[in-house]
C-alpha cells in the first residue's frame, strides 16, 4: 500500500506539472527509462522522508523552479506594459516597476547559478538579460504592427537559444548546448504566444501564460539535475524533488494567478463590454487550473484528501479576490471581513491536511500561510492603487511559496517514506 502511494506521488507531482519525465527534457529524454535514483546526504547516507525533501539536488531544483515559474510571470507583465505603452516608450512608473521586477528575478537566477559556478554569474545575468530585453522588443514590435522587427526579434531569441546552450555547456559539460538550446524553444515559444494573446486582447492569454508557466517546470529539471550531477551534489531527480518542485512550481503560479484574477477582474466594470467579461472569466478559470492541479499533488496518496482541499484552497481564493474587491469599492469593513474569513482559512487548510498527514501539525502550514497572506493582500492593494511598488510586492509575496511547498512536500515525503 506504501508503495503505491509513493508511486502516485511521484507520478501526480511529475506529470500533471512538468508534462514529461523530470530530468528527461524536451529534447532527448535519455534519462526517462534509467532507474530512479534515491538522494543522497552531505554525509553519502540514503535520504528518505522529508530529509530527502531538503538534500542540496533537491534545494536546487525548488530554486531554478521557483525562479523560472516566476520568470514567466514578470516576463509577461513586461511585455503587457509593453503593449501598452504610448509611442513604444516604457517610461510610466508601472511599466519601469514591470521591467525593474523582471530583472531582479535575471539577479536572482544568476546569483543561483553563481553559487555553484562563480564565474558563470556574470556570463549568465548578461545572456539572460539579452533574453529580456528580446521579449519585451517583440512585444513592443507587435504592439507597433512592425512584423520585421517583430521578426528579428524571433530570430534573436533563436540566437539566444544557441549562445545560452553553449553558456551552460561550458559549465556544466555533461548538459550538452544542443540539449540545453532546444529545451528552450518550447517555452520561448510559449511566451510569445502570450504577447500575442495579450496584444490581440484575446482571453485565451491567460491560459496560454498558465501553460508557458508549466512548461518552465521541465528546464528548471533539465538545468538542475544537470548541474547537480556535475557539482556532486547527488541527484534531483527523485520522487521526493518531483514532489517538492511541483508544489513550488505550482503555489507560485498561485500567487501570481490570483494577481492576474484581481487585475482583470477589475479592468473593466462589471457590465463592460462581452470581450472584458471574457477575459475576466478566462482569468478566473486559469487560477482555478493551477488550484485542481495543486489539490492533486497535495492529495497524491491520500484519495479522501483532493476533493476537500481544492474546496478550502477555493475559499481562500475567493476570500483574497473579495478582499480586493472590497478595496475597490473603498469597503474597509469588507476587507476587515475579508481578512478575518482568510485567517480561518488557513487555519482550516492546516486542519484538514493535518487530518490525513498526522506528523504535519495544523498550526505548522496554518503559520507558513500566515506571511504569504499577509504579503499577498499588500500586493493587492498596491495593484489597486497603481502603485509603482505592486510588482516589488507581488514577487515578495510569491517568495513565500518555496517555503509552503517545502512544509507540504516534507511532511506527505515523511509520511510516504519518499526517498
């Protein structure tokens, strides 16, 4: 019965998030088939439970997940400033708090990287800056009807592809450049695909930014195993890091889904026009994707627990979009509601996985949920009052979602004896 669990874990956290085998790739997949490895300690001892959660291969694969999740998310938002902005010109204080946002998250990914090869951090901040600075040109090239422009910026991004693959060849030798350079093209492609949506003004932009999110779960994969076969830290790719990298992936995607709910919810008013109810519902309907999705990964070996937790994990949503709502209307007593009814939540939230993972204490997630709340409606208000400071929030809201799914992955990891 154990096993089984621990096979629906594994499955659950690696299909439903990533699409393909973790460390296998987009390109060659070479790694689909071998046998799963078990994670090793500093000390060289076999890690299981929720240890095995926490060993450095895992540490490194939540990392790049996180960090590249995120990145399509900023990436967007720049893109949509983009095209918006008058004349081309990205010089609003939203628009400069997108870009500014988006490249803190490059720092944060090359500062990773700088860790475990020094010499590669500046190298790598300069290729994936270029990447950026490529994205946001197609968005604005779209924005103004310059196909050619447009064009070359496809062909930079193809560029960008080949000289990154070669980057991270010459630091890890055993991730080969061409291996790297087409596991990227599936993504970059999805990105575009969202600025076209976004420039089109089409609903179908949310659902197209959900799957380019889910699509960054393979690469952090691919670059993480990679690096830490090479660094000798041991191997990310256990049922343990599938488990712990589809949670992060996934409450991160959370926290800026609920974001994008708010935002488009409240682009236009309630009786806009048929295009902006549209886009609101598809909005809507993306962040409750990412939730079904994490209540099957949360409830992977416990069959009674998927059904409840999507229903309170829903509440908590629809509590931060009524507290926002509240704002809107300049409600204070409705917020104060709005936040006494989250409180519960989590509370409940921590109850009910406590009730079926007893070595996870209710007050354990409960508290972990407190300060991503907290941070969250921050973020929300910002939003509200287009303050320059609401992309700076959001990311330090969604900071706090590793640290949720490192709670969640250990305890279910303990409770299955996840190696």
């Amino acid at each position: 019965m154990r096993r089984t669990a621990r096979v629906a874990v594994r499955a659950l956290a690696a299909v439903s998030v990533l699409g393909a085998g973790a460390c296998s790739g987009g390109a060659g997949g070479e790694r689909a088939s071998a046998p799963t490895p078990s994670p090793t300690t500093a000390t060289g001892a076999i890690a299981v439970g929720a240890e095995a959660t926490r060993t450095s291969a895992v540490e490194l694969r939540a990392g790049f997940t996180y960090l590249l999740t995120e990145h399509v998310y900023l990436a967007a938002a720049a893109a949509g400033s983009a095209t918006l902005a008058s004349s081309g010109e990205l010089t609003s204080p939203a628009a400069r708090a997108s870009l500014a946002a988006l490249d803190a998250n490059a720092v944060a990914l090359s500062t990773l990287i700088g860790a475990l090869y020094p010499k590669g951090k500046a190298p790598f901040l300069v290729s994936w800056r270029q990447r950026d600075s490529v994205l946001v040109d197609y968005a604005q090239a779209t924005a103004a009807h310059d196909l050619g422009r447009a064009q070359r910026a496809r062909r930079a991004l193809d560029g960008f592809r080949a000289t990154f693959g070669q980057l991270v060849g010459s630091l890890a030798p055993g991730l080969a450049p061409t291996t790297v350079a087409d596991e990227l093209a599936p993504e970059l492609a999805a990105a575009l695909r969202v600025t076209d949506a976004q420039r089109a003004g089409s609903a179908a932009q949310f659902a197209q930014l959900r799957s380019a999110a889910a699509r960054m779960s393979a690469t952090a994969a691919v670059l993480a195993c990679g690096m830490a076969h090479d660094r000798g830290l041991g191997d990310a790719d256990t049922a343990a890091g599938d488990l712990r990298a589809g949670l992060t992936a996934l409450l991160v995607a959370d926290a800026y889904s609920v974001a994008v709910q708010v935002v488009a919810t409240e682009a236009g008013p309630a009786g806009g026009s048929r295009a902006a109810a549209s886009r609101r519902t598809a909005a809507a309907t993306a962040e409750d994707e990412v939730a079904r999705a994490l209540a099957q990964v949360v409830g992977a070996g416990y069959p009674s627990l998927p059904g409840p937790f999507l229903s309170a994990w829903r509440a908590q949503i629809g509590d931060l979009v009524g507290y926002a709502d509240a704002g809107s209307r300049h409600d204070i007593h409705g917020q104060a509601l709005a936040r006494g009814r989250l409180d519960r939540d989590r509370n409940a939230l921590g109850a009910l996985v406590h009730s079926v993972v007893p070595g996870l204490p209710a007050a354990t997630l409960s508290d972990e949920l407190r300060p991503q709340v907290a941070a969250l409606l921050v973020a929300l208000d910002d939003a509200q009052q287009a303050s320059p400071d609401a992309a700076s929030a959001l990311r330090a809201a969604a900071a706090h979602a590793p640290a949720t799914a490192e709670v969640l992955a250990g305890g279910a990891a303990e409770d299955h004896k996840l190696h």
